[in-house]
C-alpha cells in the first residue's frame, strides 16, 4: 500500500503529547548558571554610565557583562542578506550595547549567576545613567527632514534604497482607469509559544562549545555564532531538537544566543538563558510594518496593464539576519501576484527606527505583497463597477501560459489557477450567497464576501538565486539515508522542522521508497554534529527542497542495493525488480531478497559486486532549478455588528494547490493555522508603540493573539498542480494560509460595509475601529 | 539596595499520585517548581502572566495556571501534570485524540490543552462545539488554529465513551 499520501498520525507527537519532548528549556547541565539580560527601557538614549559593582557583589553572582567589556570579544552581529542595488546602509549591531541604545528591549548588560533569582535580584542593582534622545518610530516620521537619527552615520534614516521592474509613468499616464491606494501593513509580533531560549557549554579540553537553542536553522546559527565569537566552526555544535513554533522569528541570530554562548566559554560552565514572554515582545524581531502607496492602472474592460508600488518598510533599530531580503526580493517581485500584468514597478525604502529589529515573519514579504494587489483588485474592480471576481478571472493568468515570467523576470512553475478559482466558487455557491446578502441588508445587516486568488514564491530556492539576490548564503538542502546493518534507516536532514511534521512526512517517503515500515526509519535533524549541512526551516522550503535531496539520496541507495542485490542473486542488474521493499529476478519471485537482507550483505561484505563499496549509505545535495508556485482561491463570508463593530467569520473555505500531499492531514493542519494567523493579522493583532518608542502592546494580555472561540469551522481543498523541476512536484504549504487569509478577511469586510460606502479602513478591523468608521459613516450621511 | 535573602521552607506536595517534601523559596512559582524540583517538563512556561495556558495542570481535578501559583499554596492538594496521564506507548485517551486528529504542531501547547480537555470532559462528558471552543479559550496555540484540538477533544468524548 502507498505510503505518500496517506494521513499517517505523526511519529513526533508521542514524546510530545506524553510532555516528554526536548525542548531547549529543558536543557539542564550540571553546574548551570543562569543569565538574564538588563534591556533598555527607552527607545532611544547616550548611555552615560553603567554601575554594575553592587550586582557583582551579590553573592552567587559569577559575572556581570556590558558592551564595554565585551565589544572587543564579540564581534558585531552580521545581517546576512544584501540585496544588491539597494545602498545597504550596514551599521554595527553590538551583542550588548556601548554608547547609545536604539529600543527598547536592546540589552544593555548580562548578569550570570548561580540562580535565576540571584541573577535577576543583581540585575536590579545595576544602575545605567541614560541620558534619553529624542526617538523614531514609525517610517512616516523616519523620511522626515528632521527626524532623529538611529545611527549616526545614517542620513535620513535610511537603510536601503531597492527598486524593481520598469518605468509604468507612460502605462499610468494614459490608462483609462487608475486607482490609488494607501497601505498600512501593520506590524506584527510573531509570538511562538515557546519563547526563545539559549543554553551553551564550553568543554575546555576539546576547546569545544555545544550550543542548544531554539533554532529554525542550526547550521546557520553554527555559522555566525562561530563566526562573531571567533571559534573554529568545527569546534562548535549547535542543537535544535524540539523547537515550540518559529514563524520566521527562530531564523535570526540574535545577540541573546551569542551572549550566552560567550559566557559558557568565558566562565568555563554552562550557562542558560530562557525568554520571558515580556521580553519576546520587546527583543525578538517583528514582522511586516510597511506603509505602501499603490496604484493600478488598466482598461474599463477590467484588462489591468500596470502595478506601481512605493513602500516605505520599518527595520527596526539594526539589520536582522535575513532583514534586508523581506521587504525588497521576497516581497517586490511578487506584486503582479496572480495576474497577467504586463508592466510593474516597485521602489521600497528600508528605514531605521528606535523600534525592535524587524525580520521575516510568516511569508517574510509575500504577505505583504498579495494583500496590497487583492486590495488593489478589489478597489478597481469598484472604480468600473464590475464584480471583483470577475475582475480576478479576467486577468487571472491562463493554464496554457506557464512557465510564466512577470514582469520581474520571475518565472512561475506551473498553475491551474482558474481551476481552484472554479472549485472555491462551487463550494461558497456565490449566487446564492449574494441572494442572502441582499436579504441581510435589507433587514440591516451586514454581511460580506471577499475572494482572494493568490500565488506564492517559495521553496527557497536556487543557490544560484539566492547569490543573485544577494543572501548571504546557500539554498540548497542535504540528506543522508543510512542503512544499518538490521535494514533500519536513520535519515539526517538539514531542515529544522518545529512543527511541520517531517519527522512524519520524511519518513513516509522513505517507506515508500524503500518498502519498510515506518517503525523501521527515524529522521533526525537538528544538530549539526549529527547531519552535515543544512540551511534549516523557513519559506516552505523543508519538503520542496529538503525533500528534494531526501529523494536523491534514496535513488543513490537503491542503485547501490540493487547492484548488491543482483550480485548476490547472480543476475544482471536491469533484470531486477524492486517492488515491496523486495529485489526480486524478473520472471523468478522465488529468486529474490528483502532490503534488510541487502543491507545486512552490505555491512558482511563477505561477497561484494566489483567495484562496490562496503556498507549502505548515500548522500545527497540538492540545488532547485527554481523556487516552487503554491496558488489558489480563499474566500470568506464576514458578518459585521453594526452595534458593536465586531466581525464574525461565518465560513471560511481555502482552495489550495502546493503539488501532490504526502500527508494531507499534517497539510491541512498547516493551511489552518497559518489562516488563522492570517485571520489574526486582519481582526486583532498589531503591535502598538507610543510616540517615545514604548512598546504599549507588550504581552499577551495587549496583543491579542487568535483563539479558539473566536473562529468558525475551515473548510479545506486541494487541487494538485505538481512542480515541473521537483523530484516530488510538491511547492510548500506552510505560508499559504497566512498569506491568502489577510487579504480575504479585509476584503469581506469592506464587503460588508460597502452599503455604508466605507472605502478602505486600517487593520486590524478591532470592533472599535470599525464602530468608528460604521458611526462616522452614518453621520456623515446623516449630513448630507 | 540589597533583595532581601528568602527563607527556604518545607514544603509537601502531592504530584501525580506521590507526596514529596522539597524545599522552596516562598517566591518560587508551582511551575518552575515542578519542573526544577520534580523534573517535570512537561509542564511548559510560556508567559508567566496567566494568559497562554501552556503551564496548566490539574490541582484536585480543576485546570490551573501553575505560574499564577506559589509551590507553598499547593501544600495538600492533588496535582496532576501531563506526565501522569499517559506515556507514549500507553496514551490516556485524551492523548490518543489529540494523535489521531494532529491536534498538535510543535508541541508547546499540547501538555496544556490535553489537561484543560481532560477537565472540561470529567465535567461535560459530551460537549458541543461550542462548549469545547470556550473552554480552550484560555489556551493559546500559534500552529494549529484549534480546528483540530476541537476535533480532537470530540473524539476523545467517543474514545472514552467507549471505555
């Protein structure tokens, strides 16, 4: 029977369901000591002094830290993304600061002591004389002429300066139909369960340093701590086993990780560090905050011939790990999304502000790009007075146009787009809905549709790219499968999943392939002692292209058996079968040999084939010819309280093509979560900063996260366009939802509220803002 | 100015079906107490303000935030953590629901949600979807969006409707 495509329950979860996973807080080591970090409680401020003889003092204090004593030891924390072209102001991140502070939450000092408790009793003894500096917060105030400075050797602010596409004036210039939007993308705090947590321990006699973290990517975490701490990378291991959710914000290095590796070494014990909530607020990055003016120009016919998009992106205080690359690369030439449009440009301005470092987050720049042209099309679709979906299908690109380039020279791999636009427009039964809409809104009510038809680009992704664009490393992927001498299989994967299941789907592929049971295959990840290389777990990319190598890997240790095989049963290898997990002579089942029986002559070696090597193992790198094109069709049905300005999701349906599902039900699963961050984005969530830089929406009781009241029922489909240049055809699921969600939920609403001839409203749609806008709606047609 | 230094006191506590006496600061939270003094890590912090329900457990049968709880408070009731429900090869039915239903992604909610849907079932033995909604309304998960954990809880109804 198949393997690949059936809903296996997950092989992770017994440890994880029982409380018996390994997560880095668990981490205990003997002889720990505990760090905590002072951070700074202004945005921005000259740091005079800091005072930190009395917490040293304490008793059970081993060291207390600041930038002055470490700035020579620890070298500046790198972004490791440089878009080219884009003047990429690269500025000095300290792991502690020295002279000035840039947020708040940028840490100041650590204290390492014997407890918890003692740690953070001499923290409160440390007195730092700030003198505070006028702060910037937001990127309209960051272009102004007399905007405060962040860094001093940054005019203006100004972190990057990217453009993208041609010049669409003449396109503008003579359209018969233009429309104009403003956008805020409002910034959003990703809030993993788990919080981060760093725990490092230096064996002096190896010269050695063991680092368990909550990474998405181990091997890049090895790379640049190694790299800013000045170790031989070869002496530094770095393990991620269970890791409670990312979301983008598990991608970075951050000071914290570095911090607590330096003072294992530097003290010659362990030492551990574990997030507050409070503190995950202020001090790991954040995702989205844009403010985009966006334009569309086209033909009263509906023809859309032209997109010009002009973004202004908060970075934050310094230059994150993969900062730089969101809001230019991974969201500028996507901005065509679905659609046949012909001329497009984009011209982003990064800027600095005294606000936490901002990086990627959920869709890492797609997000942003599908919500501003779903807004886009809606809003023309209002300016001809034609129905928005028939807008979509009009310019909605055709199956017989892919490959498809844009009009940033991106070429899409495949698609069926009006086939999912079809499926989601069955199951919503749109005419039906608009008979119940025009019956609500004769009795008062307000309820809404909205559509999205949106296309991802992920599966990161071809080296030779990501060179190009300027990331500051590789995108391929690494597998090792070894056979041991019993016919088990240990996989060693470079991808870090941290939820997505792999531990699952990795090893259904692998039974599939190998015809063994699942018991007989464990897939291990997250240790860079244990597998030799990886970029880790973000933009999709685990089964597209970690799968990829998974796949090579397996044809590699097929061939190898199959040629052991064959000697042993004294036949020519193309006379083989291999079906069931059995070799067998064509013609001759009785002459046959299961794998364990392979694997075992392998190990023996008694009688090898000419030229073969002992032993079943095979490696493999895989470098995608492109990134992968998961597409589809969302839409939502909303009802607003007009009394209340509340928005209830009343069905959701997600019509979704990531290429054929290895596990649907571990697919399903990452299409609803990642709507309903998506759902969360549009409805609640927004982080809040006062004008001085203080983070007012600083724990789970300001920032409302989605919960389980307050969401309907998803209704989940598939079609399946595999992936032309992928072993698997498979294109990623793990951003879908929260990319297509947004634009789907905001378009409803202003769905619903179009009666009140409410054009556009900022999110996220709090029953508040919308009561607002619902009440200034009906004075103001109480005024005329 | 100096924290005064906390007295160690005594403290006995009954967790997942044995008593233990250690000792505490009066400050120590019952979470990390659990989790430093009894090793059970299965008791997950997530943000020591009472609003994720990653650290619920049980204390004489009804959920709890063990980080809203001194470990002196508890001194005589029944404390149950996620430990004492199942093991991965012999799960509590509750459990088995959350696995066959993948009411679960990374894992941090998990201990939590089970233990809040373990109540919720003692109490209501066949709840409706809406009960089970508001009841996991204290509990924050970031991967699933709950559509699975709902189901997961109504399967566990069947499951131990079934004995």
């Amino acid at each position: 029977m198949a393997v690949v495509g059936q809903s296996v329950p997950r092989r992770e979860d017994g440890r994880l369901i029982t409380g018996r996973g390994h997560y880095t807080a668990d981490v205990v080591r003997p002889g720990q000591l505990y760090a905590v970090m002072l951070r700074s409680p202004h945005a921005h401020a000259r740091i005079r002094s800091v005072e930190t003889g009395p917490a040293r003092s304490q008793s059970g204090v081993r060291a207390v830290y600041t930038g002055r004593d470490v700035r020579e030891r620890i070298a500046p924390i790198p972004t490791a993304w440089i878009p080219p072209g884009s003047d990429l102001a690269i500025t000095e991140h300290p792991a502690l600061a020295v002279d000035t502070v840039r947020y708040v939450g940028d840490a100041v000092a650590m204290v390492v002591a014997d407890s918890l408790e003692a740690a953070r009793a001499a923290r409160n003894l440390i007195e730092v004389d700030y003198e505070v500096l006028p702060a910037v917060v937001s990127v309209t105030d960051a272009v102004r002429e007399d905007a405060p400075r962040v860094h001093e050797g940054v005019p203006g602010n100004v972190a990057l300066h990217w453009r993208a596409g041609a010049d669409v004036d003449e396109a503008f210039r003579t359209a018969e139909v233009t429309v104009h939007r403003t956008i805020v993308q409002q910034r959003l705090i990703p809030n993993p369960m788990e919080p981060r947590a760093a725990v490092a321990e230096y064996d002096p006699g190896f010269e050695s340093l063991t680092l368990w973290a909550t990474s998405q990517n181990p091997h890049i975490h090895r790379l640049l701590v190694s790299t800013v701490l000045g170790m031989p990378e070869h002496r530094v291991r770095v393990i991620a086993q269970d890791v409670g959710g990312g979301f983008g914000s598990k991608i970075a290095c951050y000071p914290d990780e570095v911090l607590v590796a330096f003072a294992a070494r530097d003290l010659r014990r362990p030492v551990k560090w574990v997030e507050d909530r409070q503190e995950h607020f202020v001090a790991t990055t954040h995702g989205r905050d844009h403010v985009e003016e966006v334009e569309l120009a086209g033909r009263r016919d509906g023809t859309i011939t032209a997109i010009r998009v002009k973004a202004l992106a908060n970075l934050g205080a310094y230059l994150s790990t993969a900062a730089p690359g969101v809001p230019t690369i991974l969201f500028g030439l996507v901005v065509t999304g679905a659609y046949d449009i012909p001329q497009a440009s984009v011209e982003v301005m990064g800027l600095y502000t005294n606000t936490t470092p901002v990086d990627a987050y959920r869709g890492a720049g797609r997000p942003e790009a599908t919500f501003l042209i779903e807004r886009l099309v809606d809003a023309f679709a209002a300016e001809i007075g034609m129905d928005p979906i028939a807008l979509r299908r009009k310019n909605l690109l055709r199956d017989e146009q892919f490959p498809y380039t844009n009009a940033f020279s991106i070429t899409y791999d495949s698609g069926r787009y009006q086939t999912a636009l079809d499926l989601a427009l069955h199951t919503l039964d749109v005419p039906r809905f608009r008979e119940e809409q025009e019956a609500a809104r004769l009795e008062g009510r307000l309820i809404g549709l909205g559509v999205t038809t949106y296309v991802e680009m992920c599966g990161l992704g071809p080296s030779e790219v990501a060179g190009a664009v300027g990331f500051q490393g590789g995108l391929w992927e690494h597998a090792l499968v070894r056979v041991l001498p019993t016919g088990k299989v240990m996989v060693m994967t470079g991808i870090s999943p941290h939820g997505q299941g792999e531990e699952t789907t990795f090893a259904q592929i692998v039974a599939e392939r190998l015809g063994c049971p699942l018991e007989d295959i464990e897939v291990i990840h997250g240790d860079t002692d244990q597998v030799s290389m990886g970029w880790g777990t973000y933009g999709s990319r685990s089964t597209a292209v970690g799968g990829g190598a998974l796949n090579m890997a397996l044809d590699r240790v097929i061939d190898k058996a199959g040629r052991i095989a064959a000697h042993a049963l004294e036949a020519a290898v193309e006379d083989l079968t291999f079906e069931g997990g059995r070799f067998a002579v064509r013609g001759v089942p009785d002459r046959s040999l299961t794998f364990p029986e392979v694997a075992l002559k392998a190990h023996l070696a008694w009688s090898m084939p000419a030229g073969v090597e002992p032993g079943l193992e095979a490696q493999a790198s895989y470098d995608p010819a492109n990134f992968t094109y998961p597409f589809g069709t969302h839409a939502a049905v909303v009802e607003v309280d007009r009394e209340t300005g509340e928005v209830k999701v009343l069905r959701y349906i997600a019509v979704d093509d990531c290429g054929p599902l290895i596990n649907p039900m571990i697919v399903e699963g990452q299409v609803r979560g990642g709507i309903v961050q998506g759902i969360g984005q549009a409805l609640w969530e927004g982080a809040v900063y006062d004008e001085t830089g203080q983070l007012l929406s600083g724990s789970l009781m300001d920032y409302a996260l989605p919960k389980a009241r307050f969401l309907p029922p998803i209704e989940v489909f598939h079609t399946e366009t595999p992936s032309p240049h992928n072993p698997l055809g498979v294109k990623g699921v793990g951003e879908t939802g929260t990319i297509a969600a947004t634009p789907t939920v905001v378009n409803a609403v202003l769905d619903a509220l179009s009666p009140l001839h409410i054009k556009d409203l900022e999110m996220p749609f709090t029953p508040e803002r919308v009561w607002r806008a619902i009440r200034d709606a009906e004075k103001g047609a109480g005024a005329r | 100015m100096s924290e005064p230094k906390a007295e160690k006191v005594a403290v006995t506590l009954n967790v997942n079906g044995a008593e233990r006496t250690v000792t505490v600061e009066p400050r120590w939270l019952l979470s990390d107490v659990l989790r430093q003094e009894f090793g059970l890590t299965g008791v997950h912090i997530g943000c020591e303000h009472g609003v994720c329900g990653a650290c619920t457990i049980l204390v004489d049968g009804e959920p709890v935030r063990s980080c809203l709880q001194f470990a002196v408070q508890a001194e005589g009731a029944r404390i149950e953590t996620v430990e004492a429900l199942g093991t991965p090869e012999e799960m509590d039915p509750v459990q088995t629901a959350f696995w066959e239903k993948h009411g679960l992604q990374c894992g941090y909610c998990t201990p939590g949600m089970v233990l809040t849907a373990k109540a919720l079932l003692d109490r209501v033995p066949n709840p409706t979807e809406a009960e089970i909604r508001h009841a996991l309304s204290g509990n924050l998960c970031r991967c699933t969006g709950y559509q699975f954990i709902v189901e997961a809880v109504e399967r566990a109804a069947e499951l131990r409707a079934e004995g």
